[in-house]
C-alpha cells in the first residue's frame, strides 16, 4: 500500500518516524508493541500513515491487509488538542481512497465501545457495526 504524499499533510511513514508519533500513539511506554509494529512496517504487513500540521505529528493511523478484499485500519487516532478539526475524517477519507486504489472492497475497524465519539464519526462516515462483544464493536465500510 503505498500512495503520494496528499496536500491535507497526510503522509506514509518509515519506522524510523515512529518516535515523532509518541505524543498519540502509546509505543513509548510498550516496548513490545513497538517492537512489533517496528518488524511489521519492515516486513511490509503494516502501513502506517501520520498527519503532519506545521511539521508536527498531531495523527496517525495504521492499514494492514487482512486478505485480499479486506483492509484492517488500526491505530487511528489523532492528538487531543487537534480533535474536532476534520483530522480524523481526513484520515478516513484518505484509508478508503488507499485501500480502494489497492484493489480492496472493504475495510473493516474495532473501536472501543466506551470510545463513542470515535464510533459515532465511524458510522457518519459510512462504517457499519458487524459484530459487538462487552468491550469492542467491529465495523466495516464497503469501497
């Protein structure tokens, strides 16, 4: 999954810019997941993506195959102090145009279920609950 670097400041990057997305993404304080992230970015079964406001990191987002049709999106999240500013929709947008331009006919997402604000942008946007448990709800969107 690759694409151009787009003028809204949303850029794919390169394990050794994870440092620059701490602030957003808790990496810092779990090695291990760091370290997994790190071996699936080398390895090209991860494609983490950053939105990158006056040279800061401020969100990210993360897209990993699941199988030929599907496209997981993980990791979405965009800094506190830049939310409710059309980041986190921006990000979306460019995930379905990726993943559509990749050949993918769906992608699908779990969130929280105490994570509402997140939820409710998902399916604004056109995500559908596909199956919920206690803790987490799983979406998908068709492309």
């Amino acid at each position: 999954m690759d694409s151009k670097i787009e003028n809204n400041g949303i850029r794919r990057i390169s394990r050794s810019e994870l440092q620059n997305c701490f602030s957003f993404w808790d990496f810092e304080n779990n090695s291990e997941k760091r370290k997994r992230i790190e071996c699936e970015i080398e390895n090209k079964v991860r494609t983490m993506y950053a939105y990158i406001l006056k040279g800061k990191y401020v969100a990210g987002m993360s897209l990993c195959p699941v199988d030929n049709k599907t496209v997981y999106l993980s990791y979405l999240v965009v800094n506190e102090e830049y939310r409710n500013q059309g980041i986190g929709t921006k990000m979306i947008n460019h995930a379905r145009q990726i993943s559509k331009n990749e050949g993918y006919s769906y992608i699908i997402l779990k969130v929280d279920n105490d994570n509402t604000e997140a939820e409710k942008l998902y399916k604004k946007l056109g995500f559908a609950e596909i199956e919920k448990s206690c803790e987490i709800t799983k979406m998908r969107i068709d492309l």
